[in-house]
C-alpha cells in the first residue's frame, strides 16, 4: 500500500519562497516547534544544531525555527553560515537529536528552504517527515496555540568552534599531499565561502577563489555548480595555470569539474573516476555503485568494462543513499554532483569532500582529470523543463504517456526516455538519451510539448 504524499517535504525538504507560505514568519515557528516535539518523543531533553546559507532571508527563518525549538524546551546551537553537509556532520559528531539546514541548494536568492538531519547524520525518512508535517498543520491551524513573536537572537555568526570542527575533520581525512595542484575554486557565494578558503590554505593546496563575497542575493547568480561554464571559461581562459577547477553550489553538498582545458566534468565523470580508484584498491564492495534514472548510458557502459556494475536510484541524493544502505555499496551519487562516499563515516553527498577525493585521486595516480575520464564517451543527452500547474501523475494524462511509450518505442533499447517531476519545484522535467542529436531533440520535443498542453502554467 502507498504511503500518503507530503505536502511541504519534497525530495530535500521544505522548499519554497522566503515569506510565502510555507516560509511565512508563523510557518517557520510552527516548523521548529513541530520538529521540537518530534525530538522530545524519544528523550526528555534535546539539542538541536541550525546552519544556513547565504541568503538574505536565511537568518530571520534560522531565528523563527529557533525560537519554535526553544519554545518548547529544545536547546539550539547556531554553526551560523556552514554547508549542510557540515551541519550533517555535526549532528552525528557532537551528541545532537537534530541538524537543521537553512537553504534552498541551488535555487534563486528568493528562494530557501529547510531540512532536517537526525542524530545520525542522515536526513529523515519519508514517514517521519509525514508525522512532523501533519503537526506543522495542526499548529498552524489552531487559533490556541502561540505563535510567538520572540525576537531570537540572531543565528550569525554563530559558533564559530563549530565550524572549525568539520574543517578539521575534511582536512584530517586527506592522505595524499595536494600541494602540487593548483586550483581555480567558485563558491557560487553561497556555504562554501564560509569554509573552502581556510580548508584549501590547511591542506597547502594553491588555489584561487571566485564568487566569495555574498550579498545575501547573489548566490547561484550565474556561478557555482548551476552554471559550470562560468568556472571552465575561465580556466580555460587562463592555459597553463590551473589544473582543474571545482565548483560548489550554494549550500555545497554537491560539487562539478573542469579540467585543465576547461571542460565540464559532471557527476557521472566523478563516479567512474571514483569507481575505478576504489575498485582498484579492492574496496569498492560487491564492485557495484548507485547512480540515478538521470546518469547517463555511457557511464553505464564505462563502468561495465571495468567490471564495476551499475544500479539506479530515484532521483535524490536521500534516495540514492537509500539504495546504498539496501545493497552495501559504498559510492553512489547524481550527475548533478552530489556524491555519496560510503567508506568513511560521511552520510550525505559532500561538494568539499568530493573536491578533496578528486584531487586525490588525481596526486595519487598522478593523472590528470581529463584522463582519468577521457573514455566516458556519453551519449546524447537533453533535459527540458516544463513549468506546471500541478503534478498530475503522467500515466492519468493520455496524451503526455502516450508520447513517452511511442519515444521508448523508436529508441527500442538504444537510449532512455525519463519523464519526472521535480521534487522540490513545479517543474514537470524530460531527458531523453539518443545515439543520434536529432533524434534526441525530436523526442524531448515532442513529449515536452504534450506535457505544456495538458499540463502546463
């Protein structure tokens, strides 16, 4: 039987506009003070730690889910500006019931979010967050509880011992010396700002940094992870000086590539570089990684000759860790970056630890990143988002499944069609992968223009 659907989590926890619903002043009052009672089931007293990122709106949603854990009797600590998966670290290092995240990733400034960590480190199950999200409702609806207009302290800069911590752990799980590489770093102006410059200068590597002065509106504007190009334009504009790039995006739990020429590396390149070195070392268990519906064939294909096999996860780093947990395998991640490294006490995808593992990879092996990738040879691929209404399940709508089954037929087995919502905006996404550019464009073409017909704004 299926589960209910949550109506505030999605697949990274709550999303939305800074001051709308369900991030309106009450709603994150409500959320802390609902997280609170979740924490206090199982122990008579709690702690929670809160980091956020960059955005203007980050510190006063940061006060009111505070205020809302204070109320009822849960103690917080602030890490101030910090990555999540620096919040996931030092939830499950330092004795607390929860770590709380103010971000929205990669979204616009406008945006933001929440998500939540338990003890452990890892994010909450779907159950858990459907329990917490029947009590945020039920706050917000009765007229008898208090949504208290506490003025919090303020949420910066925070403890800054606890930032230091998971500095220290990153830079104390590095083996190989990186002071040879040199280093173009974009920090999207996001979480990464607060902690990559001193990281790289501990570990001796000689890196530059861009995109480092957030404003509270330009993170993610034309930079970090969302925009990869940015950071390979300009390694490239500059021959000879760097010998890779990496960029973050706005909360960093995920990280992109370029080589020294300035082409993009994505996460389907990192997890076969990956794969290899761990499979080399005989640690990578059952020679088997988790990727998602969105990697592509050719990553596939790569791993297959090197013995590793593939398995696919639904989209979500919380789904492929998931997968990782069933099966033993102890590397997954998504093309979009986020990396799971299971053979460490890591649990999330990590952009700093991910750029720490390349380039060790790279000092190790003494290759360069565009060899150590150069025979993923990929095949065609094209995602097209279309802005929907509503998420209607595409097997009710005709017209949009009728177009996807006649796209799986043409392609019969040599490419992959993948129809799916967003789960963390109302966008309705369409990739397709095809040994032919036309017939890849046709294809996202056509099922894309049914979905804006029945479904579109």
């Amino acid at each position: 039987m299926s589960q209910p659907a949550r109506q505030l989590f999605g697949t990274d926890g709550i999303r939305g506009i800074a001051g709308e619903f369900p991030l309106t002043a009450e709603t994150t009052f409500a959320i802390g003070r609902a997280l609170g009672h979740d924490l206090l089931l199982t122990a008579r007293t709690a702690k929670a730690v809160i980091g956020q990122d960059t955005r203007q709106s980050s510190g006063w949603i940061a006060d009111r889910v505070s205020a809302g854990l204070r109320a009822v009797g849960v103690e917080v600590h602030s890490a101030g500006v910090i990555t999540t998966p620096g919040v996931a670290y030092l939830a499950r290092s330092r004795g607390f019931a929860a770590g709380i995240v103010i971000s929205a990733s990669h979204n616009p400034w406008h945006d933001n979010g929440i998500k939540v960590f338990s003890g452990d480190g890892f994010k909450l199950p779907d159950m858990r967050e459907l329990e917490i999200e029947k009590e945020i409702f039920a706050l917000i609806a009765d007229p008898m509880v208090e949504n208290s207009s506490e003025s919090a302290p303020s949420s910066l800069p925070g403890e800054a011992e606890l930032r230091e911590a998971y500095i220290a752990w990153l830079a104390a799980g590095v083996e190989a010396r990186l002071g040879d590489l040199r280093v173009l770093v974009d920090c999207a102006n996001g979480a990464a700002a607060a902690e990559a410059p001193e990281l790289f200068r501990r570990l001796g590597v000689r890196a530059d940094f861009v995109f480092v002065t957030p404003d509270g509106r330009n993170i993610n504007d034309g930079c970090g992870a969302l925009h990869p190009e940015t950071l390979a334009t300009a390694v490239a504009a500059a021959p000879g000086k760097y010998d890779l790039g990496v960029t973050f995006d706005g909360d960093a739990d995920r990280a992109l590539f370029c080589d020294a020429a300035g082409r993009v590396v994505n996460g389907d390149g990192i997890l076969l570089l990956a794969a290899r070195d761990l499979h080399a070392q005989g640690k990578l268990v059952g020679s088997t990684i988790v990727a998602t519906t969105m990697s592509n064939m050719g990553l596939e294909v790569a791993l297959k000759k090197s013995g590793v096999v593939m398995l696919r996860a639904n989209v979500g780093d919380k789904y492929v860790l998931e997968e990782m947990l069933k099966t033993g395998a102890i590397l997954g991640g998504e093309q979009s970056g986020h990396i799971l490294f299971r053979d460490g006490d890591a649990t999330t995808g990590d952009g700093l630890m991910t750029a720490l593992r390349v380039m060790e990879i790279m000092a190790r092996s003494g290759r360069t990143l565009a060899e150590l990738v150069g025979d993923l040879k990929v095949f065609p691929q094209k995602i097209q988002n279309v802005r929907v209404r509503e998420k209607v399940p595409f097997a009710k709508v005709p017209a949009v499944q009728q177009a996807i089954e006649a796209a799986e037929r043409e392609l019969d087995g040599n490419g992959r069609v993948v129809v799916r919502y967003s789960g963390t905006e109302a966008l309705a996404r369409v990739m397709v992968e095809a040994e032919s550019e036309a017939k890849m464009e046709a294809l996202t073409a056509g099922i894309a223009a049914e979905i804006q017909k029945a479904l579109g704004v």
